[in-house]
C-alpha cells in the first residue's frame, strides 16, 4: 500500500490527530510532513508520537527537539512537554530548573496542563522554592479551567485547610466534578466522601471507576486506604485493587 502523501495532502492539527486514532502509520507520515511544512500543531503533535512510539519508531531525544521547534512557535502544550521532558529526562538529562522554566511559560500564558504540571513542582519544592500559597492559586487556576487533576488537589487543600480555610462542602463539590471528568484520583476522593456519608453503593460505582483507570502506583496506596475501611463491602473492594496491582506489575 502506498503511504506516500502530496505536498497538498498536508493537514491541520484536528485532522493529523482524528487520522491517529484510524492509521497510526499514515499519520505519522503526514505528522512529519506537516510538521516540516511549519505547521506549529503538528509540531507539537510529532513530539508526542516520538515519545510514544505511536506510528513511527520511539526516539525521546527527537521528540523533545521536535517540543523545542514547536516551543520556539509559540506552542503552549510544547512548553508543557518540555517541562515533562526535562522532569523525568525524557530524551535529556533530568533538570528541574528547566521543567519549571518551562512549566511556567505554558502556566504564565493560562495553559491548564501548565498550571497543574508548575504547581507539583511548586509544591514539592523542585526546580523552584517550594510556595505551597502559589501551588493552590495554580491548582485553582487549573481547576476553573476543567482541570480534573487540579480539581482533586484543589479537593484536598480546601478538606484538609491546607493553606486556606478549610471548607468542605467546596472540597466535595471539586471531588465530584473531578470524578466526573475522569480522574481516578478524584473519584477515588469523591467515594471517600460517599462512603463516610453512608452512599455506600454510590462510593462502590466510583471506586470501581477509579480501578479501571487507576495506574500502578496509585493502585498500591488505595489497596492500603481500603482495607481499613470500616463498611465490609468498601473493604472487599481492597482485594480488587490489589488484584489489579498484580496486573499491571
């Protein structure tokens, strides 16, 4: 079959990443086309198949040249891949001052990956002084945006009255909408809330959610809250997360 595309065959960002999810292959074919034509998105868009092997052969050092081209145009999610990059030294030396540089130009500029990604660094004290003040405004920022993520945390600062007052009806309400939105964190938090409320069967729908989309880490810390839970049925639930870890070791 023949992959090769026209110079006029060069598409936008929207159409590179719909051909993604039907011929990974192609896509990445007019990915680079597009991306040697200039086109900033696509730019972008290279970096993260370079990164994740998808469609083409994984080359992380690429990748993050192909963020710093995008960068350099203005791409705000490039600046955020940058700061991930030099964060865990993905195709470089690990260097926090460098990611939180990065963070905070994508964070600076509204992005909400941004402001979620220049926050944990603000609130772990890595790659900047850690401000514990200006990590909650950042997860706040995120969290108004849609953030999922930052919701959860933003949950977490307003139960725990970390650095705020403390308000719970506020902690839950950004619980519920982070579980909405699809984080496993979140809706793990949102059925601690049920389940000390009594919402049993709720809080079960929402721990489930949670273990479907849960990554290993998490997994392992869950297992551990569960099976101290005081309802039985909570408590049963320890044994599927720890199932699931087994898994995905």
């Amino acid at each position: 079959m023949d992959f090769q595309l026209r110079r006029e065959e060069v598409l936008d960002g929207e159409q590179l990443r719909a051909m993604l999810y039907e011929s990974p292959v192609r896509a990445a074919q007019a990915i680079l086309m597009a991306a040697k034509e200039g086109v900033v998105d696509a730019q972008a868009l290279l970096g993260q198949i370079l990164l994740e092997g998808r469609g083409i052969e994984r080359d992380e050092a690429l990748a993050l040249r192909w963020f710093q081209i995008a960068a350099q145009g203005g791409h705000l999610m490039a600046h955020n891949m940058l700061g991930r990059c030099f964060e865990h030294g993905w195709g470089c030396t690990a260097d926090a001052v460098a990611a939180a540089r990065e963070y905070r130009q994508a964070a600076d500029a509204g992005l909400d990956w941004g402001l979620y990604n220049y926050a944990n660094l603000l609130a772990t004290g890595r790659g900047e002084a850690e401000d514990q003040q200006q990590a909650l405004v950042c997860y706040r920022q995120a969290a108004q945006l849609g953030h999922a993520k930052s919701m959860n945390l933003l949950g977490r600062y307003l139960e725990e009255g970390q650095f705020c007052p403390r308000d719970l009806d506020a902690a839950v309400e950004w619980y519920r909408r982070s579980a909405q939105g699809g984080d496993f964190r979140g809706q793990f938090s949102y059925a601690a809330v049920l389940a000390d409320r009594g919402q049993i069967d709720a809080a079960l729908e929402w721990l489930r959610k949670a273990l479907a989309g849960g990554n290993l880490k998490f997994l392992r810390v869950a297992y551990k809250a569960l099976s101290a839970a005081n309802d039985p049925q909570i408590r049963a639930m320890a044994v599927d997360y720890q199932r699931r870890s087994t898994e995905l070791s």
